[in-house]
C-alpha cells in the first residue's frame, strides 16, 4: 500500500491541547457521537464536576456533506432529493422550502390543488415529526413505551405517504412547480380517518401515559429555562421560541401555499423550560391534524403540476422559509442566470438550537442534558448538511 | 424591440410561382429572432413605491445612519449596504433603535463573488413590526477579515464560525472562532470557488479471500 504523506498544518489554525485543570475536581468527559441519546451524530465535549455540569462544547460536523457545494453543480431539480436529506424526518417541509425559494424566482405559478396537497403532506409529516420528537424523548427519560407508540402512529402516515410518493421516508413528491402526482379520492378518505382516529383515540393515549406522569413532569419541569430575551437573541425558532412564549410561527406571519385560509391556534409555553417545549409540540400535533381536515375539505380538482420552463434560468436572489417542524427552515438561493445556483444556504434551524446548549444547561445533572438535548429536538442531516 | 418586428412586417411576400436569381423558390421572410419576453422584475429588485412602514423605516434609517444606503426590495425586504468599518455601528443601531429593534438574526452567510471578494449578508427581522432586513458587506479577497456581530446578536455565533470553515472569512471579536463542520486541522475553505482537494488519494486494496491464501 502506499504510504500516505500528512496533510500540511494550516497556518492559521493552532491545534490547542485540551487543558486539563488537576486541581479541581472538574472531569472532562466526551458524550458522544456514538451515543444513543444524543439523537444522532453529535459529540459534547462537557466539563462536569460530579455529576452536574460545568460547562459544555457540543462538536458537529459527524454528517457534513457538504449538500451546498453539490448543489452550486446540480441543476434545481437535480438538487430537490438532496433538501430531503437535510431534515429526514421532516423531509416534504425541506422539499417545499427549497420548491418556493425556485418558485418565487422563476416567478411560478403552483396550480390550486397542489397547494392542499402541499399542506395536506406538510402537515402530516409535522405529525410524524414530532411522534419522532415525542417518543425519543420520552425514551431518553427512560418511557421506552412511547417510543412504540410514535412508530406505531407513524407507520400509519408513512404508509400513506408511500402510497402517493414511492418512499417511506425521503419522498421527493413536493418539487419546483407542484407536487409529483395527483392523489385519489380514496387516499383523501384514508387520510381523514388516520386524523380523526389520531384526534380522538391516540393523543389522548399519549397525554395520559405521559404528560400527567408524576416522574416526567418532576424530570421536565422547571430544567433548562430558555429566557424569551435569550431565545430571540439566539435566533431560537420553533416550538423551542414558543415555549418560553413568544408568540411567532411563520405559518402566520409570512404565510406560504395559501395556509392563511385554514383556521389554526399556535401554541404557545410559559416557562421555557423543557415540559414547555414538549407541551407545544404535543398541542401542535393537534393543530396539524385541524389543518389537514380543513384543507381535505376544501380541496379542488386540477393539475398537480405547473408548466416548467424549458430552459431554466434562475436570476436574482432571495431568502424563503417555512415553518417546520424544528423551526425556522430557510433556503438563501442566489442565482446567476443559469440552471445551476450560484450560492444556495440551508439555514437549518437545529443548527441554531446546537448554541444554546450551553447557555441553558449550566449546572444541571448529566441526565438532565438529555432531557434537554431531546426538548431542542436537533436532527443532524441539517446541522452538518 | 418594436422596429425590429415592424422591419420584418415590411418584407411582402413575394408572388406565387415565381423564383430567385438562381432559380429557388422565394419564400416569405422567416422571423430569424424570436423577439425577447420582457425581463419580469426579480424578488430582489429596488420598489419604488414602499407601503407605508417600510417607507417610514427607510426614513428612520437615513435620518439615524448617515451615509449608508439603503433601499426597499419587491418582496418587502429592506436591503442596507456598508463597509466593514461601519458594521458594528450598523448592526448596533438596527436593534437599539426603539423603533426598528431589528432583534432577531436569522441568518449570517458568505458567498464567494471571485474578484470581488466574499459578500457577508445577514437577515434580520424586528418581531413586534414584522420588519424584515437584509445587512450587506463586502470584505476583500487577500484580507477578508469582517468585525463580529456575536456582541450585538450572540445567535451569530455558529453562523460565523461556519462561514470562517467554509469560506475563509475572519470575524474580529469572535469569542472562539474554529472550524465547525470540518476536522480541526482541515487545510482549505471548500466553499470557496478556487478551492481544490489536495488530499492525497488513499489507494485501498480489496482482495477476495482465495486470492489472499494464495
């Protein structure tokens, strides 16, 4: 084999060694990547000093890509199946982002009824986002029976959605112009009698084997309160900013698919502290389920798919987000006047949430650092694109 | 655009049955240029007419940042351009202001514009009025050293230290500026247009077990 000569140091960066403070009774402990609830690749590098923490250094960077390389020699369409890849537990909420932030530049029409169709799949797959959110959590806390349960709930939504799409979890259905192909008239039924058995039988099973359990409120309560003053100067988003109670869901203010006609509550906490988080992503399954109901009932006959130009030249720039599950996905698109982009940014919103892990878990206990690993709710296919 | 097709209007078309100098059928004139479709305006074109509030801010930004220009774009983002030496001063102002309070950074970001060096935008937006505002500057490419913003929105902290792994930027005033998506002794900027891969090739050698034994 041939022997492989190091890579020269760069001259900017020094290669620190970590300092070892011997005189305290500080130990320097290293959780993760490989670690089952870290909720993926992520590696905290926390200084604790018995059991409680220090201070704490989260390492990313276990799954980069590099999505926005590829995508300056992918052409649009070309780069759709890679947005999925981001969030893959939310991955029709990425596909659309990106469809949008292309679709407001080429100045494309999306045909009526692939807008229900796009906030039917939106919605449904917020649900399945937070059934993720909800059962890994729980587990964490040491509840393995939600963790049944979320999968038991989403199978049911994933089995629809590979009905209409091909894949259970990275769909590649919403694309730029519309969504890939029309639905029948029996996947509407199906879909609405998923959403009322979930309203009325399975979130009522969810609320009583844990949100009124004694030991999960005494593991949530009260842990890692994220100030509202701190959350939007952090750039927090999501259920993470509506739970220390700032009222914001981008459903309602930059409103997007025309989601401004259904009728919809945002949840929002008081405290900011990890049940906060847990309890508006619950009650915000709730609201899905209200949205996807409305849109089934209005929904209208036509085309799924806009007519798409014939050579694409995307000019201009702009920022497009939506509200997924996790928060505020945004797309910054630049495009030079050719089929390829010149610069595309994925502002992921776990990314954002990754910061504030040290600034809410001071001087909390080790297990508590799960618990509110788990209230952000970071996926890694966006941290690290 | 207009005298072009009137020209090829002009041209009549010649009489049936009769032929050219070397004995072609004449024809009438094809168009040889289909005429361009109007250029429709971009999301990120100047609106001269601003609504209301965006026209107010507008005013309120002049009259508090001399010297820096400003404008209102078609999808209702306002858009600020300075230098680098004016950013903080910027940045400071937009979320102060008790009018604006510009106090929610959504995104920092570098794009690489070749001989024009990097560009960093941020996006931000004021919560109570739903203002929404774009801070652009640009930073040479020898040099491209641009102040933080992390003492004016600490949410800017992890933007800035991705856009200094993959593009190369340095944020004076960063609290811990290192690489975070690549290892720690990465040698490059990838997302830079120039950046080339000189990582030596690995030459693995598969074999299948019978050729081992052998």
């Amino acid at each position: 084999m041939a022997t492989t000569s190091p890579p020269a140091q760069a001259p900017d960066v020094r290669v620190v060694p970590d300092e070892q403070d011997r005189s305290s009774s500080h130990l320097y402990v290293s959780m993760g990547p490989q670690h089952p609830s870290t909720h993926g690749v992520l590696r905290l590098k926390a200084r604790i000093d018995g059991e409680r923490i220090v201070d704490v250094d989260p390492d990313i960077g276990y799954l980069h890509r590099c999505f926005e390389k590829h995508s300056e020699q992918l052409t649009y369409p070309q780069i759709v199946p890679y947005t999925d890849r981001c969030d893959y537990l939310a991955a029709i909420n990425n596909e659309l982002t990106f469809a949008l932030a292309v679709e407001k530049l080429l100045g494309l029409e999306v045909p009526p009824r692939a807008q229900y169709l796009r906030v039917i799949t939106m919605e449904l797959q917020r649900i399945a986002s937070h059934l993720i959110a909800f059962g890994t959590f729980a587990m964490d806390l040491g509840a393995t029976t939600a963790f049944l349960y979320c999968w038991r709930e989403r199978e049911s939504i994933i089995n629809l959605l590979e009905e209409i799409s091909g894949a259970r979890m990275l769909f590649h259905y919403v694309r730029i112009g519309g969504v890939r192909n029309d639905v029948t008239d029996d996947w509407l039924r199906r879909v609405r009698a998923f959403v009322d058995d979930f309203i009325s039988d399975k979130l009522p099973q969810y609320h009583r084997l844990i949100t009124g359990n004694r030991l999960f409120v005494r593991r949530t309560k009260g842990i890692a309160v994220l100030t509202p003053e701190d959350a939007i100067a952090w750039g927090a988003a999501g259920p993470v900013l509506r739970g220390s109670g700032v009222a914001r869901d981008l459903r309602k203010v930059e409103p997007y698919c025309g989601i401004e006609k259904y009728d919809f509550n945002v949840p929002v906490g008081e405290n900011g502290d990890v049940f906060d988080r847990y309890m508006v992503r619950m009650l915000e399954m709730e609201e899905s389920a209200k949205i996807i109901k409305q849109a089934l009932e209005g929904i209208e006959a036509g085309d799924v798919m806009a007519t798409l130009p014939r050579r694409w030249k995307v000019e201009g720039e702009t920022y497009v987000r939506t509200e997924g599950p996790k928060g505020e996905v945004g797309c910054y698109l630049v495009g030079d006047g050719s089929d390829k982009p010149y610069r595309l940014h994925w502002r992921a919103p776990s990314f954002v949430h990754l910061q504030l892990i040290p600034v809410i878990s001071k001087g909390l206990l080790i297990a508590d650092l799960v618990a509110v690993i788990g209230s952000l709710d970071p996926v890694f296919g966006e941290v690290d694109r | 655009m207009a005298d072009e097709e009137k020209e090829l209007q002009s041209q009549e078309a010649p009489a049936e049955g009769s032929r050219g100098e070397h004995g072609e059928k004449q024809r009438p004139a094809r168009r040889t240029r289909t005429p361009k479709k109007e250029e429709a305006p971009g999301p990120h074109d100047t609106l001269e007419d601003l609504p209301g509030e965006l026209a107010r801010a507008v005013e309120r930004i002049r009259a508090g940042l001399p010297g820096v220009e400003v404008r209102g774009r078609r999808d209702h983002w306002l858009e600020i351009r300075t230098e680098p030496s004016r950013w903080v001063e910027v940045a400071t102002f937009l979320r102060d202001d008790p009018e604006l309070r510009f106090d929610y950074l959504a995104l920092l970001t570098g794009i690489d514009r070749l001989d024009d060096g990097f560009e960093v935008v941020v996006h931000l937006n004021a919560l109570t009025s739903n203002l929404r505002l774009i801070l652009r500057t640009q930073v040479p490419r020898e040099e491209p050293v641009c102040p933080t913003l992390t003492g004016v929105w600490p949410g800017a902290n992890w933007h800035e230290r991705e856009a200094y792994d993959l593009l190369g930027i340095r944020f004076e005033g960063h609290p811990d500026l290192r690489r975070i998506l690549l290892k720690e002794d990465w040698v490059g900027h990838p997302l830079r247009k120039d950046y080339i891969d000189r990582r030596p090739p690995r030459k693995i050698q598969v074999k299948a077990d019978w050729e081992r034994r052998a």
